[in-house]
C-alpha cells in the first residue's frame, strides 16, 4: 500500500476512533442518537473544520463523504451494542492515541505547505489533534480533559516539531509526516498506560 493511501486508511480510522471517544465522554449523560451523532461528529471532525477555516481551505469532510458515513456507522453501532462501546473504553484510548498522531501530523503537514512560522505550525497541530475533543466538552459543559487531567498536547507539540526538523533538513514531506505520526503515538501509548499527567499548579489565594 503507498504511503498516501496508508494515511487515508488511518485517517479514517482515527475518524472512527475520536467518533467513539466523543460518545464514551457523554456515556452518563444518555443522551439520545441525534445527541450522539453531534457530538461524535464534533469530537472527529470539529478540529480539523477549525484547522481548515483557519487556513482557508475548505473542509476535507465536504469533499469526502466517507468521513461522515464512518462517523454514522459508529453512532449506529453504539446505539445496537452499547456494552461493546463501554467495555471497548481502553481499546478506544489507544485508538484515540493513533488518531492523534494521525490527524496532529497532517495539520502540521498543512501548516507547513502554508507557510506558517514554527509557532503556528504547532498551533495548527495542537487544533487539529485535540479541538474536537474541546468543542465535544465544550458542548457537554465540562471542563476539557487537555487543560488539566491527561498528558494530550505535550505529545502533538513534540510531532509537530519533528516534523518540521525532517522538513527543515531535506527530508520529504511523506517521512516528515510519519515521523510526526510516530513520535505523538510513542510518547501518548504510555501517557495512557502510565496515566503519566502534568503537574497540577495551585493558583488560588491562600494555596501553596
């Protein structure tokens, strides 16, 4: 299989992997199907329609309806079978860990081929890997796990940046973005075996 058809078969299943996530997040909820159609579209596509909008580029879940035919086939099969969906909770984090690296490596792709500063190539990256999952808390009214609880961004950012070190050295933009991909996925597998997390700062008067 070339290089670009392996990206477009995981990129797909990380579609499916952040579509699970974002209905595993709102499990104690119950909410109905629509319910979970929107928000496991907003947790698999909402970064990279922030990332696209920022760009100025129109949405690649336009162009492709397969993106959307995954999302609804994972709705529907949740709906069918929902033990499968919780008992599948750390099977989905790991797929979640893939679909991070996937999709925070093409954002860093994009940010390149577009000029950005390094800065912004990361901003890119960190929007594209991990803004679903904020809008999806957003929605949910809870605070979003990125900004307290696991180690999320840290792994996209170290990406990000190797694959624009690749770049910067000549290397070709397939190998910069399966550096980037692999990179994210080996510091975030062990984030979640390890439940490695950030220290928590205590900022509140009178704390120390």
């Amino acid at each position: 299989m070339h290089l670009p058809n392996l990206v477009y078969v995981l990129d797909v299943f990380g579609t499916a992997a952040f579509a699970f996530s974002g209905m595993m997040r709102c499990a104690s909820r119950r909410p109905d199907i629509v319910g979970l159609a929107i928000l496991a579209t907003a947790t698999a596509v909402g970064g990279g329609i922030v990332r696209d909008a920022i760009l100025s580029r129109r949405a690649i879940m336009l162009e492709d309806p397969v993106y959307l035919t995954v999302i609804l086939m994972t709705v529907c099969i949740s709906a069918l079978f929902p033990k499968l969906l919780r008992r599948g909770e750390t099977f989905f984090q790991y797929a979640d860990a893939i679909g991070l690296g996937i999709f925070s490596a093409i954002g860093a792709t994009l940010a390149v081929d577009n000029g950005l500063n390094p800065l912004s190539v990361l901003f890119i990256a960190g929007i594209t890997g991990a803004g679903g999952g904020i809008i999806r808390d957003i929605l949910l009214s809870q605070t979003p796990i990125v900004l307290y609880r696991e180690i999320y961004i840290l792994p996209v950012l170290a990406g990000a940046g190797c694959l624009q070190i690749v770049r910067h050295y000549g290397g070709s933009t397939q190998w910069a973005f399966v550096v980037a991909a692999v990179v994210t996925i080996a510091i975030r597998f062990p984030a979640i075996w390890f439940k490695w997390s950030l220290p928590r700062l205590s900022l509140a008067a009178g704390e120390e």
